[in-house]
C-alpha cells in the first residue's frame, strides 16, 4: 500500500481516530504513508465521504499524484498540509467511517500496464 485514503477532517480530536484505526492495520508504517483526504477542503460530505474518497483515490492513482491538503488544521495525519505532489502510487486504500457505525474500506491498484 502506498497510501490511504481517509475521512480526515481536519480536526484533531477526529483525525486521532483515523490515524488511531491506521496504526491498527498498518503499525509504525501508517506515521509515514501519505494520506489523501478532502474534508479539509470541501467539509463532511457525510453519506457521500466513501464515494468522494475513493473517487480521488482513483484519479490520484491514475495520474500518479497527491492532491493538495489545504485548510488541514490538525497535524494528527501524516502530510498535515501540502501542494499536490508526484507519488509513485499502486495500491491505495480507502477507508470510510461514519457517526452511525457504518464502515467500509477498499483497495485500489494501478492496472499493470498503465
């Protein structure tokens, strides 16, 4: 995996949970992988966070580049803050979560002859 996608709000109490889940399956490696998230910049787009998501994870696969992280407020997650950046980008998981329980994740991979 070469980065995560996740809710990441911007707000450190709630990003604490992400990177806490993110520690669970990835160990000391989550600290250092980047995380692709949009909360920061467009809000809590609620119902619709897994399908954004995983929408930019996908288009950062298939053009091999982070987007931005503005409005990032909480350094809780790894790549607090940045500009758009190339990344050599395989396999990328999204994981979803939301006040109601419900939580999903998927992983993309890069076709191999792209």
């Amino acid at each position: 995996v070469d980065a995560i996608a996740l809710t990441g709000t911007g707000v450190a109490t709630l990003d604490l949970s992400d990177a806490g889940a993110a520690g669970l399956v990835f160990g000391a490696r989550a600290a250092t992988l980047p995380v692709i998230t949009l909360g920061p910049a467009i809000g809590n787009a609620m119902a619709g966070n897994g399908s954004l998501l995983t929408a930019a994870a996908a288009l950062s696969v298939f053009h091999q580049r982070l987007p931005a992280r503005i409005n990032s407020g909480s350094p809780v997650l790894a790549g607090a803050k940045g500009d758009s950046a190339p990344a050599r980008l395989r396999r990328v998981v999204v994981a979803s979560s939301s006040l109601g329980g419900q939580n999903a994740a998927a992983v993309l991979e890069r076709w191999a002859d792209q």
